[in-house]
C-alpha cells in the first residue's frame, strides 16, 4: 500500500480494528507496506472510531442474544397459556 492518502476512513478504521483485535503492529505494516508511523498515526485519529464500533457491535451481540432468550421464553409462556385454556374448556 504505497499511497496511504488513497485509503479510505472504513478501510483504516478495519485495520486499526484488526489491530485492537489482536494483531501485531509488525504483521500489519509488513501486510500493508506500511511505516509504523502511519499506523500509529491511525491509531491515534481512528482509534476511538474501532474501540466505538467494537463496543457496539459486542453490546448488539449480547442484545441479541437476549432477545432470542426472551423470545424462546414468550413462545413458551404462550403455548402454556393455550395448553391452560385448552384443558378448562374442556373440563
């Protein structure tokens, strides 16, 4: 990647998130024929960009985890609630 002013913001916001995630700053410059003043320049104007967006998509992760929880448990309170009036109807 020679000419870093042709990277767009979302393509340097996946690669400082790639680098909070855990990769080596060595692996990414030496992937992107980058210096690493390039990449801690990045860091410094994205960074909170990709931690945001990091945050977020691990809060909508366990969002939807719970909404799935909630919904398993309001289909089963419903077909009690059938399964209720179903035997007092015919008693």
């Amino acid at each position: 990647m020679k000419n870093t002013d042709a990277v767009t913001p979302k393509i340097i916001i996946e690669i400082v998130e790639s680098y909070y995630l855990g990769k080596k700053a060595v692996d990414i410059c030496k992937e992107l024929s980058i210096s690493r003043e390039t990449l801690d320049r990045w860091l410094e104007d994205y960074g909170h960009v990709a931690n945001d967006f990091l945050r977020l998509r691990s809060e909508n992760d366990r969002l939807k985890e719970m909404y799935d929880s909630l919904t398993a448990t309001n289909i089963t309170l419903y077909q009690e609630i059938e399964d209720f009036n179903t035997r007092r109807v015919f008693k």
